[in-house]
C-alpha cells in the first residue's frame, strides 16, 4: 500500500494569517481616519438658501418693508449652528417662509478664530445678551419686544417658534393670537 498523502499542502496552512487581508484592512482604516480628519477641518459647505442682509441698516429696512429682523447669531466651530444651517436654512421650504416672514441677518461670532469680534457684532451680542450659539432673535419692526430662541432642537420645533415670534411682533400689545396663529383684525 502506498503512504497516505498529507492532507496539508506543503506551502503552508491554510489557517495561517492573511498578511495581505491585514495589510489591506490597515491600509482602510488608516485612509478612513485621514478622510475623518480632513473633513473635519475642511467641512462641506452647507447650502446657503436664505439670502442673508447686512447687519448695517437691518432694522431701518425691517420698519420700511414692515418685516420683523431675525437674528442668527451663530459661530463656525459650533455643531448646532451647524446642524441648524443644515436642517433649518437649507430646506427650501424653511428658506423660502423664513424670506417671505423676516428680514433675516447672520452675526457671525468670531473671538475663537481671531480672538475678537467686530464692533457692531459685539455691539449686538451685548444688546440682546447672547452668551449661547445659536441663539435667534427676532426683532418686531415697531416697539415691540424681542423674542429669543435659544439654542437648536429640531427643524419643526425652532419653525413653529420663528411662526409665534412673528405673529407676536406684529399683534399690538396685548393682544393674543386665536389658537390657528391668525391675528385679529
């Protein structure tokens, strides 16, 4: 009877490791935590769908057109803002009720990243006593009150706030919104 043949070919076993599989797994996972890094450093742009104005002459060019100001004071490094941007004024339809109901006005903090802030930026966050990002004030174009959202919580949440802030700015004092937010005429 001739020897039996070994079962386990010559070259090696078959349950040696895959030098190649590791390699290839390392060579990804170090190529997904440098894409990480990049992109955090470089973020995507997010849509710009509202038509922010200047600060300067906002609340002289909200009375004339009879639209409350809104204020987004906001921060580049901050996450909220971020989403915010995102979810909030970059949907369409968001954008296009936020361009029709204010006059909206981005005051963008930038004491992280130089160390300081413009003049009518400072000017502004001192006046409405911001100390949170994002934080939205809305501002009536007549003697009204401000109303201010601090913070991000959603789309829907921070809309229906824009919409009673509104409908509060343009109701004279001490009057209410029936429950449908229409005001009396």
């Amino acid at each position: 009877m001739p020897p039996a043949e070994p079962l386990i070919a010559s070259a090696g076993s078959t349950r040696a490791r895959p030098t190649a599989l590791l390699v290839a797994a390392l060579l990804l996972l170090v190529a997904r935590v440098a894409t990480g890094i990049h992109e955090e450093r470089h973020p995507a742009s997010m849509p710009e769908l509202v038509r922010w104005r200047p600060i300067a002459g906002a609340e002289a060019a909200a009375r004339r057109q009879r639209k409350p100001v809104l204020y987004d004071f906001t921060a580049e490094w901050c996450a909220p803002c971020q989403a915010m941007q995102h979810e909030l004024f970059g949907d369409p339809e968001s954008a296009r009720e936020i361009e029709q109901a204010f006059l909206p006005v981005r005051v963008l903090d930038r004491m992280r990243e130089e160390g300081r802030n413009a003049a009518v930026v400072d000017s502004l966050q001192r006046r409405f006593r911001i100390n949170t990002f994002p934080t939205l004030v809305v501002v009536p174009p007549g003697d009204g009150d401000p109303v201010v959202i601090v913070g991000y919580e959603g789309k829907g949440p921070t809309m229906q706030g824009l919409r009673a802030a509104r409908v509060k700015g343009l109701l004279p004092p001490g009057m209410m919104a029936p429950p449908g937010g229409r005001a009396p005429r």
